[in-house]
C-alpha cells in the first residue's frame, strides 16, 4: 500500500471512531435522560404513597421513603445533565481520544443515572409498602 493510501485509511479509522464515540456518548445521554425521567416519576409515586399514609402509624416510615426517592431523583437528574454534557463535549472534541474521554464520561454518568432510578424505585415500593401496613 502507498504512504498516501496508508494516511487515508488511518485518516478514515480515526474519523470513524470520533463518530462512534460522538454516537456512544449520545446515546448514554438518552438513557440518563429516561432514567431521570423514570426516578422522577418513581419519586412522584412514592410521594402520593407518603401523603395517601399521611396520619397513620407508618406515616413517618413513607415520608421518608418519599424523601429518599426524591433525592435519588435528584441525583438521576443531574447525572442525565452531566451525560448531556459529556457528549456535547465528545462531539466538539477535536481528536478521537477527547471524544474517547467524553463518552466514557458519559457511560459513567449513565450508570449513575440508572442506580439512581433503581433507589427511587425501591424508595416508592418502600413508600406503598409503609402505606398499606398503615392502613391494615
């Protein structure tokens, strides 16, 4: 192979793979997104669940519960923001390893996201469950 043909098939590798890490980072960013989505809507379950408790002796017990999924919601919120971010940043980024860098930032606050959707979720059946032991 020539030295110029050899230059444009490394040329095309690194085009490639920028691409792939700009794809990769955007889609981490939508699955934090419905992952805050999800945490959000957890949180509102749990708290209709603490007020649907409210006055009963496990009262206390779904408010907390409530507390702590909107705190995981809170947090899945910001993760989908710093997902967000991240690919923004790994489709600006001047050079396949930025962009590398970028989506595997982006993985990372995907993760964050999806635990947090996981504790909202067990936070609101922690709330329904403290609901209907009050109400028995």
């Amino acid at each position: 192979m020539s030295l110029n043909k050899t230059l444009l098939a490394l040329a095309l590798g690194l085009a490639l793979t920028a691409c792939t890490n700009k794809d990769q980072a955007a889609n981490a960013a939508s699955d934090a997104q419905e992952s805050a989505a999800d945490a959000t809507q957890a949180a509102a379950d749990a708290n209709a669940a603490a007020a649907d408790a409210a006055g009963t002796p496990t009262g206390d017990a779904a408010a907390v519960a409530a507390d702590a999924a909107a705190n995981a919601a809170a947090t899945a919120t910001d993760a989908a923001a710093a997902a967000g971010d991240a690919a923004a940043q790994a489709g600006a980024a001047g050079t396949s390893e930025g962009a590398d860098m970028k989506a595997d930032a982006a993985e990372v606050a995907e993760d964050v996201a999806d635990s947090a959707e996981n504790a909202a979720e067990q936070a609101r059946d922690d709330a329904a469950h403290a609901a209907d032991a009050g109400k028995h």
